[in-house]
C-alpha cells in the first residue's frame, strides 16, 4: 500500500472517532462538541465576549453567535451587556450550565 493511502486510512479512522464520540457527548449531555467547547472557555474565562470565544476555539464568529444563542435559549449562558458602553456583551455560564457542564464527560 502507498503512503498517501495509508494517511487517507488513518485520517479516516480519526474522523470515524471523532464522530463516535461526538454522538457519545451529544447522547450523555445533549450538547455538542462545539457547545460543549465554548462552554468551557466561557467557564475559563468568566465575562469573555463573543469574538474572543470564536478565536480561542477557532470558529467563524456567526457560527459562534448561532452556538450562543442555542445555549441561551437553553438557559445554559447569559448575556450581560456592559452598562457604559452598549456594544460590549460579556458571557457567563448560568447556574444550569455549571451544573451541565460539570457533569459533561
């Protein structure tokens, strides 16, 4: 067998992996990977905004928005707009996204 079907074999097996355990997280918590991924930097970084979320876990910031806004309706992040300056918008997990996150495998 060449070499560049052999990478295409493994490359394969790791999407097959990541799919796996994919529907594994989504099963056991009802979130996604990418929901579960900025939960957790919202919980590292307590009051991050959006754009930041979106550089840390390297995501398109509207692909972000939509996550946030699922999480929202959720009731597992909040918003808080910044009283000064109304263009900010820093996120925190709620009390029932701690609880969901702590218990995420």
């Amino acid at each position: 067998m060449e070499k560049h079907q052999e990478l295409l074999i493994s490359l394969r097996k790791v999407i097959r992996a990541i799919d796996l355990h994919s529907k594994h997280l989504s099963k056991t918590s009802g979130l996604t990977s990418p929901q579960l991924l900025i939960m957790l930097e919202i919980d590292k970084f307590s009051g991050v905004n959006s754009s930041q979320v979106a550089k840390s876990v390297n995501l398109s910031a509207a692909t972000v928005t939509n996550i946030l806004d699922r999480l929202a309706s959720k009731g597992l992040v909040s918003r808080v707009r910044n009283i000064e300056d109304k263009r900010k918008v820093s996120l925190f997990l709620t009390d029932k996204g701690k609880a969901l996150l702590a218990q995420a495998p």
